[in-house]
C-alpha cells in the first residue's frame, strides 16, 4: 500500500493542474464579475438565465447562517444542474452544503439525470483540494467509491493520502470505500491487504471484501471469504446485495454444494422473503441444473418481479424443459407481467441449445410474441441466425440480414460473426467475404469462420492468406484456426500439408488437441490411407490426447480398411478404457470393423449388447450377414428391425440387403426388395442398388436377364455394373457378353489392369492364345502392369504376405511341404486339382498342378494351419477374387483339418467349415 502511495509521489504533474487552471480562471469569471449584459454575442439562452442563479448565489453566501440556507443551497444546485452548469453545482455542493451520504447520493443521482459527467466532480474537488480546502471523511469515501468506478487510480491514491493524513483511515466507511477503490484500480491483493490493515473487522468491511473479490471475477474467492466471514470470531451480517451476488457466484461456477449452504443460512436468518435473494437463489439452482429446487423456491414466493419469472424460465428451458417454459410464459401473463426482450431471447437461446431449430423461427414468428411489441435485439438476432445456419435456410438467414442493417445491429461483433458463419455454413463464400471484408474490426471468431469456409472448400490458396493476413493484422491463430486448416487438407488428402499445420500448431506454442488429431486420422481414412491413421492414432495416444467417440470410430475404419483384426480388437479395448462402450456411434463402427476383419461373431455380439441401436447399428449388421453369404439371417434381421423397433430402412439398408440376396442366390427375395423400394419405402434406388440387381442375376447364371435389366436401367451403367457382368461370364463362361462388359470397361477405368487380367484369362480358358497376347499387347500399350496378386495372415501384430510374384515368404519351404502334405490328403478325400483355373500356354498337366500350389491363397492357409491353436478359424485376405481350385481346396481342407477357415477376397467373405462354404458356390 505505501508503496503504491509513494510511487504515486513521484509521478511526474499530472493534467489536473492544468485543468485546474482554466477551471480556477472559469470560475473567478462567474463568481467575481457578473457578465457584462451588453455582451452582444451572448449565443446562448442558458447564460442569460445563469444570471439570476448567480445572484441568489450571492445573496445566499452572504448571509451563511440562515436556518434554511439548506434547502436553498440545494434548490439553487438544482438551477444550476437543469441550466447545465455542472461545475458551479458541484462547486455549490462541496461548499455550500453540509454533506452526509443522503446528500451524497440524491445530489449523485440528479446530476448525473440532468447529463453532467462525474469525471466534473472529481475535476471540482482537484480544484478545491488544491486551494486548501479540507474534506470530511464521508466526502472522501463518496469520492473514492468514484474513483473506483471511474478507474482513477492516481486521485484515489491522492484521497488515501489526505485520508491517512487527517486520521480518517481506521474510518469503516472510509476503509471500505478504499477496498472498493484498490480492488478496482490496483488488483484484489491491494484491497486484500486494506482490509488486512483495518483495525477492527467489522461486517461492513468483510462484505466489502466479499464483493472486491467477485467484482473481480473471482467468484472461488469471494465464495471463500463469505464463508470465512461466517466462521469468524465476531457476529458477521451479510448484507442481502452481498449474499444475493455470492449465490449468483455460487450458479456461474456451479458450486451448488456452497449455494445450497448459504441458502441454509438464509433461513436461519430468515431471509427468505428478500426478492433479489429469492431471484438470486432461482438462478444459482437452475444454473446448477437442480431446476426442481428453483422451481421450490420460485412457488414460495409472495412476491415475484419480471426477474424472477424470468430466471424461472431461463432455468427451465435452458435444461430443455421446454414446455414447462412456455407454460410459464402464459402463467406470468396472467399476473400481468408482461415477458421483456430476456424472457423471449431465453426462449430463443433454450430452443436453439436443444435442437429445435426450426422453433427458433416460429417463435420469432409468432402471433404472440408479435402482439407483445418484441423487438429482437443483437442476442435474439445472433440465436435466430444460428439456427437459420443450422437448417441451412440461407433465405431466411438473409432477412435477418437486411433486419441487421435496417436497424442498426451491424455494429455488433457477434451479430456480425453469426451473419458471417451463416453464409459460411451455407457455402456461400462470395457473401460470407463481403460481410467479412465490411468488419471494421474482426475477432479471431470471424477470421476462423472464413478460414474454415475455404478450407473445407478445398480453396487453399485463399485460407492460407487469409492466416498470413490475419497474423500481419496481430491477431494470433487459434487451434481452431489451425484446425480447420488441418482438417481440410487431410479431407482433400493432403496429409503431408496436413501434418506441417500440425507441426505450425505445435511451433506456435500450442499443443494439437483430439480435435486436430481426429481431423487428421478421420481425413487419411476417407483417403484410403489406413496405415497412416493408424500410426496417427498410436501418435496422438503417445502424446496423450485422450481420444474421443469419433476418434475411435475412424480408428475402427482403419482397422476395418485393413482388415486388421488384432488392432480392431485394440480398438475395442481404446474405447472400454475410455468410457465409449455404450456410445452408439462407436458401436456401430465396432460392429462394422469386426465384420470387415473376418470376425462375424464378436460383430454380432457387440450388436446385441448395443442398447440404443440406431438405424445405422442395423445397417451395419444387416451387411455384416450379407457379405458373409448369410442372406437369409439380413433378411430376418431387417424384419426384426420393422417390426419389433419400428424403424423404416433407408437406401443404405436396401444396399445391405440387396448385397446379401446377391451373395446367397436369393433372386426372388432381391426381387422383392428391389421392388419396394419406391413403392413400400418411398426409396429411388441409385445405381449401387441397380448394380446389385445386375450382380445378383449374373451370379446366378441368368445374364440374359441381367443383360435386359442393363438395358432398361434408368440410370447409365457403371464400371460396377459392368465389372459384375464381366466376373459373372467368367464364371459361367460366357466369352461373347464378356468381351461387351470388357471393352466397356475398358473405356470406363481404362487404368485398371484387373479387368484386362480377367478377359485374358477367359480367353486362356478358351485356348484363344492370340487374343491373349492382343489384350497383353493393349495393357502394355497403356503402360498397365498385371497387379501383384496377394494373400495375408496377421498373427500376434505381424502381417505375414504371400505375393504371387514378390519375395517369397522367409517359411515358404515349411508352407509348401505341408501343402504338400495336405493336398495328398484331401485327393484321397475326392479333392481333383482344377487346372482350367491355370492359364499357363501348356499342356502338361503336372506342371499345371504346380502352378495351382503357389497360388497365395493356398499358401496363406497352410500357413495359418500350421503356426495358430487347433480350435481358432484361420483368417486369410485375399486381395482379388479366390480362384475355384483354392475355393475347393479350402473346402476340403476344413473338413480334413476340422478347422473354419475365413477368406476374404476382393468382393466377399468366404466361411468354409466341414467341408462346405457359406457363399454356396456363388464365387
Ligand atoms: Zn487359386
Ligand atoms: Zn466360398
């Protein structure tokens, strides 16, 4: 404290003195010569009137001890206040009047109605401090309450000096003001240590000290030192202003164990009938989501003002009791109180916060909010605009637009953003920009909403300088800058710029947060780039981001892309150990991850275990039994799903379960679905259900009729449409429809080597050796490779490939002399070596059942045979289609061996156990 003072000392003269010199050469100039009245440019009416207050000024300090000189005094500082002359009224007040707080606060409140700025005041007592004057405790407390608020430090340091120097400083009055005035001016430590000083603590002074604290926005603080105040040796009385701001406290930082203490105090002291205290209760409880406990409260009232019902309100429809909310509207209505610009923007805000967006804009609407003359305000404007973002309802987002510019809201910063996010939102970029480049200053709010819209657009060039515009205006980027720059680079698959944000995040000082990195793994998932999500994934956890639902989901996307099994069942584990069991979006993606890693029974019983299943958790399960051959199971599966749940399928699960007729041969029930769909589910099927009807026909052998089905499609065939027929003629060897879906293909992806491969080796079929150097001859002429053909196994985190023309793997020679082994075994069983699946220019049929021996499928199994536990299925990817030799193979096998064996190939899962598969033959 003295050392604030002394410091204050040496400060160099401040303006006051000059100030004070044109004010002491003013006020000489009206009290010692009256104007002259043939002043000919006397411009204004008002000098003229000062004249005869002047005068009945002189009159008055002529005649000092007159016993009503009081009441003239103060009539004749009202003269002054309404002629506009606030200094010679507060001049009047100090020496003129004997002044008590009374007088302090009535003169206060009436010079500031007429218009007078109290900086005036403190200007009139410079001048009359300066000249000797000698001030009463009360004056200087009053004085330094205005210092406080004004936020002079250096005049209220001046007043503590003048304070101490005339003994009034033990003064409570006096020491409570200069709490007040340090803890406004100096920090709460200054006034911690005022109080600290005080000689004898007295109530006034701990509520002062409670209120310096929450003033300050210390609420823990100021909560701490009520309680102090009531555990201190003296009989402390919390005034109710104090008690009503600490439960106020008590609800923003949600201390309701502390809020529901001082309402225990409360009725002891029995202070429940106080209406700020009864409001301020309402608020702490409903703030503290205890909506039942301010409802209490509110119907033991007696009397209840606009507040109350409005903190009510709040409470309920901020907890999303909206209804409760409206019929307190009309309850209050019948009281005659009309709702205000709060109660409706509550209304707006609790709408908004709980989803019905659409409410938001009936409400503002509506007939009865019309007829109550409300008039939006920047709050309800920036609620209104949101939810207009929300339901992308850009026309009415630009009504209120024109009602902003109309009535004058455009100076508002949040009103503004919200406008800007709106267009952003809506992907109207030019307007966004035009609403952006009219901010007269922006904050880091408007510069993120225009940095995502690019961003997301995909428009780099754009979003990076505005960040380096942003930075050169001094405004620093935030993580949620960053992010979106992270997340539109990894969404456009731009992983390494994505990952130099991350490493500009971390070189700016800021650390990535889950949000950045979920950006960052969920964009290299949508790429196709699993195996860096995954290592992002271990990255993220390393440095100790917890991840969240959606995290987990595209980890579970990563494992499922890779059909990883052991790490989907790590991504099981991350989301156990982080409390995500029960999330139905990370069920859904547990199910899903299972069933694409060959693991079909722990997808089915994650899926029973779901509770809150969703349309997409039965999605994912419907195709879960469709990609394993298990038809019949989707099918019932989807009744179950109509009828027991209630739930009507969308186009994804007409997908599902059009996969799953196509994979068990089911054509009369594709059929029917097929035929649903716009009649029954009001769904126009795309071209992937089109392209299931083609595969589920041309799987099962009739292509005539796929070929009509083509022919009569709505919708332009795609290479999936023809890649089915294609497979199917090679299948059934149909060479003339192949060469069709073949040359079609051809132009379709003419890139991709597969298709060329599949024509070949159907000509090889044939023997038609020199169409199979005519296509070799085109893939060659289109620089194409024949794609490298693999098989893998994962066991214990190891992924162990057997590559057609690659490495050979490090135990081949153990492989094969068990596979060797093993077909001697199964030929005994009936297995006959199909050698048309090799398509080798020989005749020589030993040298063909070689070939069918390397095949990587073959090869894999063998493999897992040897080196995994007796009783667990073999699980094998296959990156193109099984060929019909390895298919049979595998069937005998799982009999001779008595062991499933799972394949997955580039279409579908094959489940072969005793000797049989699931697809039934239909490769
Ligand atoms: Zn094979
Ligand atoms: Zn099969």
């Amino acid at each position: 404290m003295e050392a604030i003072i002394n410091s204050f000392h040496h400060l160099p003269h401040r303006n006051f003195t000059t100030k004070f010199r044109q004010l002491k050469a003013a006020a000489a100039c009206v009290e010692t010569s009256p104007p002259p009245e043939t002043l000919s440019n006397v411009s204004s009416l008002s000098k003229l009137k000062l004249n005869p207050a002047k005068a009945r000024h002189a009159h008055i300090i002529k005649m000092p001890n007159q016993q009503d000189s009081d009441i003239k005094v103060q009539s004749l500082i009202t003269s002054y206040l309404e002629l506009g002359d606030f200094h010679s009224a507060a001049m009047l007040f100090f020496v003129g009047l004997e002044q008590n707080y009374l007088h302090w606060n009535t003169f206060f409140q009436e010079f500031k109605n007429k218009g007078g700025d109290p900086i005036e005041i403190l200007q009139v007592f410079v001048e009359l401090h300066n000249i000797g004057v000698v001030f009463g405790s009360e004056n200087l407390a009053m004085l330094l309450k205005m210092c406080a608020k004004l936020r002079d430090s250096w005049l209220g340091l001046e007043i503590h000096v003048c304070l101490i120097k005339r003994g009034f400083d033990q003064d409570m009055h006096a020491k409570a003001a200069l709490m007040n005035f340090y803890g406004s001016c100096w920090g709460s430590d200054s006034a911690k240590r005022a109080f600290d000083e005080a000689s004898d603590q007295t109530s006034l002074l701990w509520n002062e000290a409670v209120l310096v604290a929450l003033r300050n926005g210390e609420w823990f603080e100021g909560i701490d030192v009520f309680r102090h105040s009531q555990f201190s040796s003296m009989k402390i009385d919390s005034n109710t202003f104090t008690i009503a701001r600490v439960l106020q406290a008590c609800g923003k930082i949600g201390a309701l164990d502390e809020g529901k203490q001082i309402h225990g105090y409360i009725l002891r002291n029995a202070m429940e009938s106080d209406l700020a205290i009864c409001n301020s209760l309402i608020f702490m409880y409903s703030k503290n989501g205890s909506v039942e406990q301010a409802r209490a409260v509110f119907d033991l009232m007696q009397n209840r003002n606009l507040s109350t019902w409005n903190s009510i309100i709040s409470g309920y429809a901020a907890y999303g009791y909206l209804e409760d909310a409206w019929e307190l509207l009309h309850e209050m209505e019948t009281y005659n109180l009309k709702p205000d610009t709060v109660t409706w923007n509550t209304l707006l805000s609790g709408h908004l916060h709980h989803g019905s967006y659409q409410e938001v804009l009936n409400i503002l609407q509506h007939e009865h909010m019309q007829n109550a003359g409300f008039k939006p305000n920047n709050r309800s404007v920036t609620t209104v605009l949101q939810a207009a973002s929300e339901l992308h309802y850009q026309y009415i987002g630009k009504e209120i637009h024109c009602y902003v510019i109309r009535n004058g809201l455009d100076s508002d910063i949040h009103v503004v953003t919200s406008l800007l996010d709106m267009y952003v939102k809506n992907d109207d970029l030019n307007s966004a920009q035009t609403v952006f480049d009219g901010m007269e200053c922006r904050n880091i709010f408007a510069w993120n909403a225009m940095i995502s819209g690019y961003s997301f657009k995909g428009d780099f060039e754009k979003a990076a300088s505005l960040m380096s515009h942003l930075k050169g205006e001094g405004v620093r980027p935030d993580l949620v800058t960053y992010n979106s720059m992270v997340s539109g680079y990894s969404m456009a698959g731009r992983i390494d710029e994505a990952l130099d944000m991350m490493k500009q995040i971390k070189d700016s000082g800021l650390a990535p947060n889950v949000v950045s990195w979920t950006a960052l793994i969920s964009g290299s998932c949508q790429n196709g780039y699993h195996r860096h999500a995954l290592d992002f994934c271990y990255q993220m956890q390393a440095e100790g981001v917890k991840p969240n639902s959606a995290t987990i989901a595209s980890l579970c996307r990563a494992c499922a892309g890779l059909s990883l099994l052991q790490r989907g069942k790590e991504a099981h584990c991350i989301s156990i150990r982080n409390g995500y069991v029960e999330d139905a979006f990370v069920c859904t993606s547990l199910i899903d991850t299972y069933s694409k890693c060959g693991d079909l029974e722990s997808a089915y019983s994650i899926f029973r275990a779901t509770e809150r299943k969703t349309l997409a958790s039965w999605n994912s399960m419907i195709m879960g039994f469709s990609s394993y051959g298990h038809g019949k199971k989707a099918i019932s599966l989807f009744h179950i799903m109509q009828q027991a749940k209630k739930l009507q399928p969308d186009a994804i699960t007409m997908t599902a379960l059009l996969t799953g007729c196509k994979h068990s041969g089911l054509i009369d029930e594709g059929w029917r679905f097929f035929d649903s769909m716009e009649t029954k589910y009001g769904i126009t099927p795309t071209i992937q259900h089109y392209s299931c009807m083609v595969d589920l026909l041309a799987r099962a052998g009739y292509l005539d009729e796929a070929w009509d089905f083509i022919s009569q499609m709505p919708v332009e065939p795609d290479s999936t449409v023809w890649g089915a027929i294609l497979g199917s003629c090679r299948t059934h060897g149909s060479l003339q429809l192949g060469e069709i879906a073949a040359r079609q293909l051809f132009k379709l992806e003419p890139q991709n080597p597969a298709n060329y491969v599949l024509l070949m080796n159907m000509y090889a079929a044939s023997e038609r050796w020199d169409d199979v150097d005519r296509v070799r001859d085109l893939m060659e002429r289109r620089s194409l490779k024949i794609g490298n053909v693999w098989s893998w196994i994962e066991m214990n985190n190891t992924v162990h490939v057997f590559s057609a023309s690659g490495k050979p793997h490090q135990e081949d020679g153990e492989v094969y002399f068990e596979l060797y082994h093993l077909v001697s075994e199964i030929k005994g069983m009936g297995y006959l070596p199909d050698t048309k699946c090799v398509h080798l220019y020989t005749d020589d049929k030993g040298e063909k059942e070689k070939a069918l021996l390397s095949h990587t499928e073959k090869r894999a199994i063998t493999f897992g045979l040897i080196k995994t536990k007796t009783n667990t299925p073999v699980r094998v990817i296959k990156n193109t289609t099984i060929c019909g030799d390895c298919h049979t193979f595998a069937e005998y096998t799982s009999l001779a061996r008595k062991r499933e064996i799972i394949l997955k190939d580039g279409i579908r899962f094959h489940h072969f156990k005793e000797g049989k598969c699931s697809c039934r033959e239909l490769l």
